[in-house]
C-alpha cells in the first residue's frame, strides 16, 4: 500500500497528512497554542492525593495538574520505603510535596488533564528507551521469528553495556545494526541530559519536550511504504533533511520540496476529507452509511444500508454492507482521531461465517494503526466493541467549539416546544403578579425568536390571548434577532412615578 507523507507549513499553523492509495488516513494539526504534549517529561509535583480513586494529581506547569494513576506509578523508582505483601496503595507510593518525573501519556482532552507515568520512555526512529528498566523488548508487529532473533541478539548486549531497558519500534524491523546502535547511544545521551537538567530544574518545569510535529511525524510515520514525503516550505525542508541525514539516512531520498502554485492540501483533496471528517454520517461505495457519534465516555458508529438494496436477500445485503463498513470504520477512527471504548452496531446477521468474516476484516484493517487496539467479538446484543487508545483531541475537538445555540446537545428546541414554556412562564407569573406587582404599573416584555413568536400570534394564538388576560397587566412581544432557537425573556419593566 503505497503511502505518502504531506506536510503543509503557513505562518499560522503546521498541517500533517498521511495518505495511503489516495485515502487520507491521518491529519495532525499545529497551532500557536502547540501540537501535543504527548511524550514531554517534566519535573512535576504531586498536589493532591486521592486514596479513592488510588491516584495523585501532579503540578507539571499546565493550565491543569495531570492526573497520575497508582497502576502507572514504577514503584522501584518512586517507592521511598520496602513495600512488601499486599499491593502497595497510593500513599505507600506518594506523599503530598513529592517531586519526581513524570511523563505525558495522554493530552488533556476537555476539562481532563493529562495523564500522566512514571515509566518513562525516549523514543528514536528505531528504538524507544527505558531507562528505568533493564529489559528487551520488540513491538507486537514484528511477526517473523528470525526477523525478532536477530534484534534480541543486537540489542541484549546494547543493554548489558548500557543498562538502560530498550523496546525495537515496528520501524526497526530490518534495520542495520549500525543504525540500532547510533540509536541507543544517542538516546542515552538524551537520557543523561534529562537527569541533569532534573537536578536544575524546579518542580513544574518541563525537563524534555517531543519533537516538532513535523519531524515527530515523520520519525513515527514513515515506514518502509512510504514512497514520497512532501513539504512545501523551504525552512522546514532544510530541517527535516537534516533529521534524516542524522537519524534515517534510508528515507532522505523520498523527501520533496513542493513548489506547486496550487495549495497542497487542496491538490491532493485533502480539505475535503477534513471537512468530511467533521461529520457525523459517512457514505460508503455501496450506498450504506456510517453514523459515527463521539460523547465523552466513548464512540458509538451505526452501520446502516440506507440506499444500498443489494442483489439477493436481506442477509447478503447486510453482509456486504457490514464488509465496506469494516474496512472503513477503522480509517475514519484514525482519521478523526477517535478512541477510548467504540462501539459498533453492525447490521444484524443470523451466518456465523458472515460474523467470523467481518469481524476478520475489521481486525486487518486495524493491523496498520499505530494507535494501540483491540477488537472483541460479537455480544449477545449483536455489538462488537473496540479499544483504541487516545493520546490526544480528536480531531473535531481540535477544530469545532461547543455550539452556541445547541450548547453541545446537537439540536435545539422546536418553536412549537419553546411556546409551551412561554406558556408556562406566563401562567406561574399570573398567579403570582397581584401579590408582586399589586396595583404598580407598568408592562410585560417577552422577548424570544421571529419563529416563537409568529408561532404565538398563529396557531397559538387563543392559548396566548387567554393567557394575557390572566396577567393583569399589559405585554410588550419583542424578537431579537441574536437569540437561538429555543430561548426566550420574560420580565416586568415597571413605570416610572414623577
């Protein structure tokens, strides 16, 4: 599957693109406001420790402490005293005032901070460094046996030398020895100016910040698929030849500086897929569709045949409709960035071999996601569930805002519900005005939308009149053309005495 890397750079942001055979498959944004913090270790602070969630919020000098877990906690490097016989607990590991080092697992998403570990890891083109484990090990994607003897027999004696821990990315896969090597050591020197830094540093302080997104992007995505990378700005074309010079001299031939007229993105289709992104429904080939919903505990996506009638029967339509949904689903979860708990609701199926089928193509093409994943099978409701892990905003959080009319619900109240509270307002303030207002003059103002209000001097229009008769004081219907669906004002302006 051949793939290219395209990199767009403005004085305002950074865009990243990732397109396999022509589909767009990622989309990493940089603004002023930064990329990620995902990967950077600071000196942080614990601040706060909550024995009920078994967790500690740490001060890492972002708008909100991170969120650091007893399960994330290496306890040989944060344990001040032995701990033996029952599982150490988050007092056993922390106290308030602790300083110690810890690393972004996760960005805060939302009104969540960052979560955050102790286990810290340097990552390389190749390789990614433990420092604080002696162990080897390789990423679950290298497959073949002789392939993995011959990285456990390059790097055990790197580690024994060393004496830092060490894990062989995907990327390493058939890499020559010499660059494993360059890679460890360089990595290793990155972790000795950690350390002293740490020793400088006060708490809060950030001791070791990830690559740029577009060198971060191109040391984690491009691959031995990879067949072009391109960038249209000559600064950052410079920078990145440099980088592979330096750590990849394998892929520095792919790299392009792009001098087109027309816009990089737009050439390559790349807005419209973004755009397309920012939707909820996505059609497939057939005529089916997906209906993908984000919420803040998980992702629901329903499979629909919509226009799509097939040929035979309804469960040979459902099945090719489950088929494409299979193959498209995990594209558009890396697309927009969507993790945490999936759950998909497939077109039902009564063929055990029509399940076993889908669920097989739905576990292929989550084979080439970077995202750690997990596919479980069918429950007894006919739902398959996905965990696809989440290290920073997907990608609507990144670009969309809470809608102010909606106020994040996605839809608003019809003007024909909004009618009946004005009803209800008018009806509660006519039991009350006598004894409010008593004899004092002065005049009712409701003011709502052009549609509540046409709607009130219409079809309910009696209900309205009798109701205004109920008051006991004049009323003033005034629309303003800034309210949402939805909103109305209801209020007693009271005449002036001279």
């Amino acid at each position: 599957m051949a793939e290219e890397l395209l990199i767009q750079v403005t004085d305002f942001e950074s865009r990243v693109a990732l397109v396999k055979d022509g589909a767009v498959h990622e989309v990493h944004i940089a603004r002023s406001s930064g990329y990620s913090v995902t990967g950077n270790i600071y000196l942080g602070k614990v601040v706060r420790i909550v024995p009920g969630m078994q967790a500690a919020f740490i001060d890492i000098g972002l708008e909100r402490p991170g969120f650091l877990h007893a399960s994330d906690v290496q306890t040989p490097l944060i344990s001040t005293g032995q701990i033996s016989g029952a599982k150490p607990t988050i007092r056993d590991l922390l106290h308030d005032g602790q300083e110690l080092l810890v690393q972004v697992d996760r960005d805060p998403i939302g009104t969540k901070g960052a979560r955050l570990s102790t286990r810290l890891a340097l990552a390389s083109k190749y390789l990614v460094l433990t420092p604080t484990s002696e162990q080897v090990a390789l990423s679950q994607r290298i497959k073949d046996d002789g392939e993995r003897q011959r990285l456990f027999a390059l790097l055990r004696p790197m580690v024994e030398t060393g004496g830092f821990g060490v894990i062989a990315r995907t990327q390493g896969e058939s890499a020559q020895a010499q660059a494993l090597q360059q890679d460890y050591h360089r990595l290793v020197q990155q972790w000795q100016a950690i350390e002293v830094q740490r020793n400088d540093a006060p708490s809060g302080r950030l001791v070791h910040c990830e690559l740029p997104v577009q060198t971060r992007l191109i040391r984690d995505l491009v691959g031995p698929e990879t067949a072009t990378i391109d960038v249209d700005d000559p600064d950052i074309f410079r920078l990145l030849q440099e980088y592979l010079d330096k750590y990849a001299p394998d892929y520095k031939d792919i790299l392009r500086l792009y001098r087109d007229q027309r816009p990089m993105f737009e050439r390559h289709n790349i807005e419209d897929e973004i755009a397309g992104a920012l939707q909820p429904r996505v059609r497939l080939h057939s005529g089916g569709t997906l209906v993908i919903e984000q919420t803040e505990a998980m992702v629901s996506i329903d499979v629909n045949t919509a226009s799509f009638l097939g040929s035979k029967n309804l469960e040979e339509t459902a099945f090719q409709t489950n088929l494409e949904a299979a193959a498209a689903i995990p594209r558009q979860l890396r697309l927009r960035n969507l993790g945490g708990i999936v759950v998909i609701d497939f077109i039902d199926m009564t063929d055990p071999t029509h399940r076993e089928s889908v669920l097989e193509k739905l576990q292929q093409n989550f084979a080439g996601d970077p995202a750690k994943t997990r596919v479980l099978g069918f429950s007894d409701l006919g739902l398959v569930q996905v965990s696809r892990k989440r290290s920073r905003e997907s990608l609507i959080q990144q670009l969309c805002g809470e809608c102010p009319h909606c106020l994040g619900l996605g839809s608003t109240k019809t003007p024909e519900s909004t009618c009946m509270d004005v009803f209800r307002a008018l009806s509660a303030e006519a039991a009350v005005s006598s004894d409010k207002f008593g004899s004092r003059k002065g005049t009712y103002s409701l003011v709502t939308t052009a549609a509540v209000a046409d709607r009130l001097l219409e079809e309910e229009a009696d209900i309205y009149r009798a109701l205004l008769a109920q008051l006991g004081h004049d009323l003033r219907l005034q629309v303003d053309p800034e309210f949402p669906p939805g909103r109305f004002d209801l209020f007693f302006v009271a005449q002036n005495h001279h």
